[in-house]
C-alpha cells in the first residue's frame, strides 16, 4: 500500500511539474512580439507591379507559429469562413513540416496562396483568436503563416492534389470562375462529380484576375491554384456566357444535372452626378479590368488607358486603394482618394491603407464631388469638390457625412475613377424568369444550403450578398457545393 502511495504522489508531482512546464512555456510564447511582414520599398514597387509583401522567411514563419497556444476551442477555426483547421497547420509549420501545413490548407481551401494576400484576416480569424479576444494582445498573423505555407509548397515543385472520391459521372456546372465558383468546383470535384467551370472571360480566376493588382496578387499564383484544380479534373470553358452562348435548357441536354452561380456584381455604380460622362472618368472595374487583363498600361497596345498626371478615385474600399495605387504605378504625379467619411470609417484593409500613404497617395477625406467639367475635346479637366462633416451613425453604423455649405472648391483633375460600389450581374437573373430575386437584384437563396427557387440552381458570392470578400465568397461556396451535393443525392435516390 505504502509504494501505491508514493507512487501516485510521483505520479501527481510529474502532472504538477509538467503542467508548471507547459504555463512557463506559454508564459514565454506570448510575451513574443508578432512577427513583421517585410515590405518592398514604397518609392519602387509604386513604379511597378512587383508584389509589396515579400513574405515570411521560414525562420520567422516558425517563430511566429510558435506563437500559437493549440487553444483546446479554437475559436480561430469558426472565425474562418471556409473553416480551415488553423491549429493544425500552424502547428505543422512549428514543427517544420511545411509540406503538411499546405496539405492541410487545402483539405478546406482551393486557394490559400490566394487568401493568405488578400484575405481580411484581422476581421475574422485573427480577430477571434485567443490572444485578442482573452489577453488583449496582437493576434498570431495567421494569414502570413497561410502564405508562407502556400508559397513554400508552390516553390518546393511539389504541389500536392487533394484526394477526390470516385468518379460518380454525375456532370455539374459551376458559372463564373471567380472565387466563390473556383471553391464550389474544387468541393464537388472531392465529391467525385464531373464538374466544368464556364467563364465568360478569356481568362480564368473572375474577381481574382480582372479586379485585383498584380502588386497584390499576382496572377502567376492565380494561375498556379487553377492548374491544381485542373488535376482535380475540373474541366474550363472561357469565353463562354451562360444564358447567351448557350442557355440553362441547353446545358441540361448536354446532361448538367445541377448548377452552382457565381457570376458576381461586375456592373459598377455611379453617383448621377453633373459632367460623369466626360472622357477620362471610369468605373474602377472598367479601369482595374483594362489594366489587369487588356495591357492598357501599355501605351502601344490596342485599348490604353490614357491616365494622366493628376487622378482622383472616388471611394474608400480596397477596390478604391488598389484603383488609386494602380494610378501612382501607371505614372500620375498626383493620385488622390477622395472619400465623403473619415479614414476612421473607411472599409478598406488597414493594411491597404497603410501600404497607400506609404507609396504617395494623397488622401482627401471628408470631401464629396459634386460635378465635373472638361475641355474642348471632351475630357474632364476639373471637378467641384465639397467638404464635409460627420453626424449621427447611419444604417451600417458609420457616422453619416453631412455637407458643410459654401465649402465647396475646384480641384484639377485630368482621370477620375468611381469606386462607389458595385450591383449583381444581371444576366443570369435576366435568363430565368422564374429564378427569385431581391429589389438589389441579388439571388434569393436558402442560406443553409445556397439553393435558390429553382431546385437545381444553387448561387453564392456576389451575385447573392451584393458585394463582399474574397473568403465570404468562398465559404458560400463551400456551402453551395455540400447542398448541391445533399440535393442530387436525394434526387438520385429517389429514382
């Protein structure tokens, strides 16, 4: 009796000591500062379309995984709407193991060299993970930790392809290549269908190629993602507009059985304003598009843009930084955000803001255009400009501007380009009358499943929430592809 006692006071002592151990181990993890993403320098990459973040080193990816505390909830995973195993993977990074930190991105992620750039982190994972929400404290940068694990599987020549079921040869079609389809293929493609992806475009990635600069996501990674899925056998059709090359009748005789849309909200607003028809102004996504996929910084090719030396974006998303940083690249002496709020409520990423000032961007906020003039041959030369102040909160919680009377001005400009948003492609809504839409011309969908009035059309993305991120996107996606999969099934069995 006497050595069971001695023994289970050995035993309780190793518990206490080891439990000491893994407090003191914590203790010094998260006294550790966060690790800094390198940067290119502002007065070169603004002259360029060289990437701004350099990336991690693998010395400093591993000091940063060392960070993560493996919490025993990790509220970082449900703070990642694809619901990426985030523990595992920084964890595999701890232990150098690189190759199965990638593997484990794509168990629940098609795109993760993708999301590790433009991923709003700080907003959803990061900002749910232990250190902020318990210790007060700068969150583990999981989304550097994701492109450094991206970015060594892709230079290592090993890309790894995500295991599929069998072949069921059942054929389904996902419209748009943007990424809320490229992450419904890439989970109906593991779910063993025969999946093909029609863009209409001559390129594939949607959003991710026409809307989004080189300097923050170049289109070789894209690319690369892209080709893994083709491994996947997923099958692309570019240049190919569903509901006019060919229409929904025409691709079920071909044998598509169900349909996933993502044709997102490529048609831009503007602000009905005096004199925003003149030569010289655009729509960020006609200025973004041109330059991202036509060579118009090219001034020798078919379709320039004639940017000129002093531009002005109206807006304050990160559609509107990558518009106005794109100016400063494309040789503007003066590239300038004019936004009607506060830097305070801007939308853009804070890091995007930030990456902006550095490069030279002037930033007028608390200002409204209020109409545009031009020259003789057309083109706008001026702008009305107004400043304003802010009120009470609106209905997205955003102080409202208000104007300040006689406070308006004339500013030169000689480009302008209007970043005040975007609405749902109207195309697919246009082609199915009986497909239910909202007053904003989004599609009605079930938010548990994606599939919308029509049984067999499931949509997610911009053409369901109007305008949101790269990630929203694709965990509806995600969703949309687990409906799809439960609608066929059931329809399979019921045959």
């Amino acid at each position: 009796m006497e050595n069971i006692i001695e023994y289970l006071k050995a035993e309780r002592a190793q518990d206490w000591r080891a439990e000491l151990r893994k407090s003191m181990k914590a203790k010094e993890r998260t006294s550790r500062e966060r690790v800094q993403m390198p940067e290119e320098d502002p007065f070169v990459r603004n002259k360029s379309k060289i990437e701004v973040n350099i990336g991690l080193t693998a010395e400093a990816a591993v000091l940063e995984a060392q960070r993560c505390l493996d919490c025993p909830d990790p509220t970082c995973i449900t703070g990642c709407p694809v619901g990426i195993n985030i523990p595992k993977f920084i964890k595999n990074i701890e232990a150098k193991n690189f190759a199965g930190a990638a593997v484990t991105l794509k168990e629940t992620n098609a795109l993760p060299a993708v999301c590790g750039r433009v991923c709003p982190q700080e907003k959803q994972c990061e900002i749910v993970c232990f250190y902020t929400i318990k210790l007060n404290k700068v969150p583990v940068a999981i989304g550097h930790l994701e492109r450094f694990a991206a970015d060594w599987e892709r230079n290592s020549g090993k890309m790894a392809i995500p295991e599929t079921e069998k072949a069921n040869n059942v054929k389904v079609a996902v419209i748009g290549s943007g990424p809320a389809g490229l992450a419904a293929a890439g989970d109906l493609a593991k779910f063993g269908y025969d999946v093909t992806v029609f863009e209409a475009l001559h390129e594939i990635g949607g959003v991710l190629k026409y809307g989004i600069p080189e300097f923050r996501l170049p289109n070789e990674l894209v690319d690369t993602e892209i080709e893994v899925m083709r491994k996947m056998g997923i099958k692309f059709r570019v240049n190919f507009i569903v509901g006019k090359t060919a229409s929904f009748d025409d691709l079920k005789k071909e044998g598509f059985q169900a349909f996933f849309v993502g044709s997102g909200a490529g048609l831009p607003r503007f602000m009905n304003i005096p004199g925003e028809n003149y030569n010289g102004i655009f729509s960020s996504n006609e200025y973004l598009t041109r330059v991202n996929l036509m060579n118009a910084a090219d001034p020798e090719f078919d379709t320039p843009v004639i940017s000129g030396n002093k531009v002005a974006v109206i807006g304050g998303g990160n559609t509107a930084m990558d518009s106005v940083r794109m100016a400063k690249r494309l040789g503007a002496d003066e590239s300038m955000i004019i936004y009607r709020r506060s830097e305070v409520e801007m939308p853009a990423r804070v890091e995007e803001v930030k990456h902006a000032k550095e490069e030279g961007i002037i930033f007028m906020n608390l200002h409204n255009p209020l109409e545009y003039y031009a020259d003789e041959n057309g083109r706008v030369k001026s702008m009305k400009i107004q400043k304003m102040e802010l009120g009470e909160p609106d209905a997205s919680g955003r102080r409202r501007p208000v104007p300040i009377e006689g406070s308006e001005f004339i500013v030169d400009v000689d480009t302008v380009v209007v970043s005040v948003g975007v609405s749902p492609n109207p195309l697919i809504p246009a082609a199915l009358s009986d497909l239910k839409c909202t007053d904003w011309g989004t599609i009605v969908v079930d938010k548990e499943t994606m599939q919308s009035s029509i049984p067999e059309i499931f949509a997610g993305g911009d053409i369901v929430r109007g305008g949101a991120t790269v990630i929203l996107a694709m965990g509806d996606g995600r969703t949309a592809a687990a409906g799809m999969h439960k609608y066929i099934q059931e329809k399979i069995k019921a045959n």
